[in-house]
C-alpha cells in the first residue's frame, strides 16, 4: 500500500501538536496511530463530551470525525501550497457509549485535485460501531 501522506514520516507528535489549543485538545482527542492511508485517534467520554443524560453527544462524535478527516486530508497535500477545509459532514449514531473512550478512524474514499471524502469510523473499546461519518473537504490554494 502507497503512503497517501504528504511528509511520509509523519508523526503522532507532529499531529498532537497541530491540535493544541484547539477544539480536539480542549476534548481530549489523543492521536493513536498513522497507518499508510488511515488516521486514527480517540477521545474520553467523560464531562467535557456527555451530553445530560451521561451518554456521548453525538456534536462530540461529529467534532472527533471533523478533526480526523481534516486532518487526513491536510497532511496529504503540500501544507506550502494548499490547505484543506471541510465543506460538509454527515453522521449516523449508531450505539451510545457511557464511560471510556471512543476511537475513530479515517480512510479516504476520494482524493481529488480540488476536494476529498473521507469516511470515519468511530467504535467503543470493544471495537463496536458507535458512529459512522463522511466529511467532504475542500483542498483550496494557500494564501501564505
């Protein structure tokens, strides 16, 4: 399998770094893994991701989906001369998770000159399905 990623020797600490003070860093998401042509990382399902009636919410899902996707996509472009946004994201909720971790995972399905899709799997830590999204992103010129 061909590494999809722009820098091949990409990191999880390179990666951890890109999301500090963001979103995924006030959430908790933590990077796990660099495959060849996937990403995966996880994110607690505690406080700061329940919703009132102690179950992930499913904008906590969707936000770990956006982060993985983006994310994905960014790294398999020259970052010198472009830049990659999302445009649209679905989910299906599938299961409810009280306690642990949850942890998605993203593969692209189309990777063009102009936009990607990719499609993000998010289990529990028994490897059951909780939520499967698609994010569409848009692979735009830099401005720097």
């Amino acid at each position: 399998m061909d590494v999809i990623w722009f820098n091949p020797a990409l990191s999880l600490e390179e990666l951890q770094l890109l999301g500090a003070n963001t979103m995924g860093d006030h959430l908790g998401i933590r990077w796990e893994e660099i495959g060849p042509d996937f990403l995966v990382a996880s994110m607690p399902v505690d406080h700061r991701t329940q919703q009132p009636y102690g179950l992930l919410h499913g904008g906590a899902s969707v936000a770990l989906a956006e982060t993985l996707g983006s994310v994905g996509a960014a790294m398999s472009v020259n970052p010198e001369k472009w830049i990659a946004v999302g445009m649209e994201i679905n989910a299906n909720h599938i299961r409810s998770v009280r306690e642990g971790r949850v942890f998605g995972t993203a593969r692209p399905v189309h990777r063009g000159a102009s936009s990607q899709v990719w499609e993000i799997r998010i289990e529990d830590q028994q490897g059951k399905l909780v939520c499967i999204s698609r994010l569409t992103v848009a692979i735009l010129k830099s401005r720097s």
